[in-house]
C-alpha cells in the first residue's frame, strides 16, 4: 500500500469521471479527468500540465456534484484537491438541477432555505459561504 494512502482518514475511490473546474466568477472552465474521489477531495488528471486556480468549483456532471475545492498539491498534469464544503453536508447537484421533494420528506425549514441560498450565492460568486451572510425582512 502506498504510504500516502496509509495516512488518509477518509479512502478515495478509483474513478475515471469527466470533470469540469469552474473558476473566474464562473466565466471559465477546464476540462479535468477526476481518477480518485473521496468526501473529502479528489485526484484531478490533465492531458498536459496546467496551471490551476487555488480555489474553484469542481463538476462532475455524472456524479451530479458540484462542490468547492482548493488545490493542496500538484506536479503538472496531477492535482490534489481537497474539498471546502465539507462541513456542509452531503455535495451539492450541478447548478440548475432541482432536488425533487419526495412525499415521506418534509418540506425544508426557513433555516434549511436560507443555508441553500447561501452555498448557491457562494458558487455563483466563487466565495467561501463564510462570506455570505443573509438577511430576511417580512412586510406587515
């Protein structure tokens, strides 16, 4: 076993995934093929060495995942990154794909709501969602 794998606390799958990294206030993208993938990050393969923003939104669309990652290693054409939204939950769908409401789920409370909105404001902005803060008013 590879040394590197014996001190990972979370094992990555062998993957062989298309995946797309999203960057630049989400007005560019690369082309990525995702070999390993974990709950906490991912192995990204490029066909020739490039330059990776630090910080981007990584798809993959046959997964239907879109999550926040930071580069923690690289040498050319492999990258390590490891995946920011980790205290949110479960990865979030691609943007513009609904999560259907099943009859034996209740409905999302206000909090649940503005959580979302929050993680989606971040993405669309390329931001922490630390740096989002939401405010609601109701008129009477």
């Amino acid at each position: 076993m590879d040394p590197l794998e014996q001190r990972r606390a979370i094992p990555r799958s062998r993957t062989l995934l298309e995946g797309h990294i999203i960057y630049n206030n989400r007005l560019s993208r690369m082309e990525c093929t995702v070999r390993d993938l974990s709950e906490s990050g991912a192995r990204l393969v490029f066909a020739q060495p490039v330059k990776v923003p630090v910080e981007f939104e990584l798809q993959i669309p046959k997964r239907k995942l879109s999550r926040r990652a930071q580069v923690i290693w690289y040498d050319g054409q492999h990258h390590g990154v490891m995946f920011l939204d980790m205290g949110e939950g479960v990865p979030s769908p691609v943007q513009g794909e609904a999560k259907p409401l099943t009859l034996d789920q209740e409905a999302p409370s206000v909090p649940e709501i503005l959580d979302e909105a929050r993680q989606r404001i971040a993405q669309l902005l390329g931001v922490s969602p630390t740096m989002i803060h939401l405010k609601v008013e109701f008129d009477k």
